[in-house]
C-alpha cells in the first residue's frame, strides 16, 4: 500500500526502529527493493536521485511505482532524493510523491531558511512531506553534493530552522558520508540524541553503507528513524551483472532475462540484510 513518509517514520521512532530508504535505479530494483520488503513484513522508503529522475522520467517513474506498490501488503512510500532543483521537487509534487528532500546545504543559511519554507508550503498544499537538509552531508552522490564541508550549524539551530519552517523530517551531518568508506568514519549518534531533545521531526541518517549493525542500533536508540541505502544496491546490482556476464562470456549464452533473475536476487538478498540491521522486520503494520 502507498504510505506517507513521515507516518512511517514516526511510527519507527516510537517504537524504535528505522525505516529502510532505499535508492532504486530502475524498474528491476524497485521489484526487488519492495519483495524485500514484503518478504520481512517492513515498511519501506523507495527513494529517486535527481540523476534517475532526468534519465526515466517523472511520468514513468510514478507510474512504475504505483504499479509496483499499490497492492503490496506492506507500507511504501515514493521519495525524492537529494534534490537542490526547485523545478524537479515541483515536478514530483505535482505528480503526487510522498516526500521530498530539498537540499539546500549549498545556500547560506538565510537562503536555505527562505527556499525550503517555500518547498515546504508548496509541498504540503499538495500533501507531500518534506525533508530538509541545509548542512552538506559530506560526500557526492549522483551527481549531487561535495567533498568538503560547506556549512554546519549547532543543533539547536538545526531545530529552530526546522521550525520555523515547518519541515517533516531532518537530515543532519552525523559523521556519515555517501559512498563508499574509505577510512573509519568518526560518527555522531549524540547530535541525533541533543537534536531529538529539542524536536519531535524525524531525524534522518544519510550514508548508511557500509556502517556495521552495531552502528545502526546505536543510531536508533540515540532517536534515527530513517535510514538511507543507495551505494549497496548499486553494488549488489553490478556485481551481479559482472558476474553474469563473466559466466555467459565463458559459455557463450546470451539470456537477458535470467541476468535480471540475479540482478534482482542479489539487490533483495541485500536491502533484506539491512531491514533486520533497521529492527524493520515484522513492523508493517505498526
């Protein structure tokens, strides 16, 4: 069934657990992302970079996902991803998406407080949730965001922006980073607890691959509700076409749809393991 973002997420931090967002990059991975689902009984979090949005299509991607979502047995919501575009987020509100994230980590603060007040009344006359970023999460992804830090503020800053201008949920610097970890990241679970003191929004953690179990748990006790997968299915999703392209290479077999078969299998044998790391299991119905 289709679910708003921000329902789901409060659900999760009442009963402390978060909720998978997952990055899908096709029609292929968005099956397997909501098997994966349904097969745990979790509520789930399809999220679309501005890159995939370019390259398929609002329209497409819309109707792809109401297909792939309106009789699953399972909450699921449709999220933009990483969006500085004020013409693409009013695209997808106008075609009815559950949430947003309007990142606006590249403005200074002034700018960042004035844009996302407009994304947000825009967003919720149509009744799309919002989630808002002014602090760049270190890191690019899909062609969105920097290697270095551009602005930080305190938390308690953070949670008067979020506010005053009415976001649903926040995506703070945590100490995490898109992409692939190179070294150790040095993480920060207790901006997540000083920031739930001062906010009952949704906190969200960006940067979820490649962090173990134990990170994740010591996030949702500090008050993380949603927590975002992108690198890992693109991972599980190449490796897969690797691989199956190295084995029909070697027999000189040509088979496209059994490629997709393991495509699909690897990208939900993956989203599956983070679902039980998220406590998301069996939590469908909460």
């Amino acid at each position: 069934m289709i679910s708003s973002t921000v329902t789901m997420t409060r659900a999760a931090r009442e009963h402390g657990y978060a909720v998978p967002a997952v990055n899908i990059l096709d029609d292929l991975s968005l099956r397997a992302v909501i098997a994966a689902a349904v097969a745990a009984s979790s509520p789930m979090i399809i999220q679309i970079s501005v890159k995939t949005v370019r390259s398929i299509g609002t329209d497409l991607i819309t109707t792809m996902f109401r297909h792939a979502a309106a009789d699953v047995p399972v909450p699921v919501a449709l999220h933009l991803d990483h969006c500085p575009d004020r013409a693409v987020i009013s695209d997808v509100v106008r075609a009815g998406w559950s949430s947003v994230l309007f990142d606006a980590s590249d403005r200074d603060l002034a700018t960042a407080e004035r844009e996302t007040a407009e994304v947000v009344a825009e967003a919720h006359a149509a009744g799309v949730d919002v989630e808002s970023e002014i602090e760049n999460i270190i890191g690019v992804e899909d062609g969105v965001g920097s290697d270095v830090s551009l602005h930080s503020y305190d938390v308690a800053t953070l949670a008067a922006v979020a506010q005053r201008t009415g976001v649903d949920l926040l995506a703070p610097q945590l100490g995490t980073a898109h992409g692939e970890y190179k070294a150790q990241p040095v993480l920060l679970p207790e901006r997540v607890r000083e920031l739930a003191a001062l906010t009952d929004r949704s906190i969200v953690l960006h940067g979820g691959t490649g962090l173990s179990a134990e990170d994740f748990a010591t996030f949702i006790d500090a008050g993380v509700s949603k927590i975002n997968i992108s690198t890992g299915v693109k991972v599980a999703y190449m490796r897969s076409a690797e691989k199956h392209l190295a084995e029909a290479r070697a027999r000189d077999k040509w088979d496209p749809p059994s490629m997709f078969r393991d495509i699909a299998a690897a990208v939900q044998a993956a989203i599956a393991v983070h679902i039980e790391e998220f406590g998301a299991a069996g939590k469908a119905s909460s």
